[in-house]
C-alpha cells in the first residue's frame, strides 16, 4: 500500500501561484511515476502533470504547458506541483496519483484550489 498525503491548495487571484506537495508513504520502493489530476465541479477528473521517478522525465496537460511545473524530491519521496499564472479555470480539487511498476495506482485525498476573477 501507499499512502499520499496533499498539501498546499487554497484561494489565490488570477494570474497569482500556489505550490502543491504530495508526500508518499509506505510501499513506495517502486515507484513508477507520480502525478496530479484535477477534476473541477461538474466535470470529470482530468491529467495536468506527471514525472517518473527515475529518470525525471515530465508530461504536461496542453491547458497547463508554459504555467506549471511538476517536480520530485526523491528522498523526502515527494512530488510537486508549482503552478504560476493561475486562471479561474484553474479551480479545481487536485489529486496527486502514484503508480507503481505493477501499474497499481493510489491516489491521495485531494487539495482544494480555488482561482478568484
């Protein structure tokens, strides 16, 4: 099992930042790739980002390409998210995913940002 533990979403003005943290927990020594998904209200859950755990390679949503960074800190076993130029469209519940090499996926709670006009 893994556990993810979220951090740093809240209430921010267009075109301001936030920088969210994912923690992992647990079985966590295969590790294939971490990454955030958000889903906004009434819609679906959609991929913004993602990296491997080796190697560091990162993919990106078109709709956040330019504006947000995903990174890691292999030995705190984190991965974030720093987003800049945030947009009311923006707004979201953020859920970081981890995907084990036997294609396992956990995901965490998720973190509440809202993007004020």
């Amino acid at each position: 099992q893994v556990q993810l533990v979220e951090s740093g979403g809240g209430l921010v003005q267009s075109g301001g930042s936030l920088r969210l943290s994912c923690a992992a927990s647990g079985s966590i020594s295969s590790i294939g790739d971490m990454g955030w998904y958000r889903q906004a209200p009434g819609k679906g859950r959609e991929f913004v980002a993602s990296i491997l755990w080796t190697g560091g390679s990162t993919y990106y949503a078109d709709s956040v390409k330019g504006r947000f960074t995903v990174s890691r800190d292999n030995a705190k076993n984190t991965v974030y998210l720093q987003m800049n130029s945030l947009k009311v469209e923006d707004t979201a519940v953020y859920y970081c995913k981890v995907r084990r090499l036997d294609n396992v996926d956990f995901w965490g709670k998720g973190t509440l940002v809202t993007v004020s006009s």
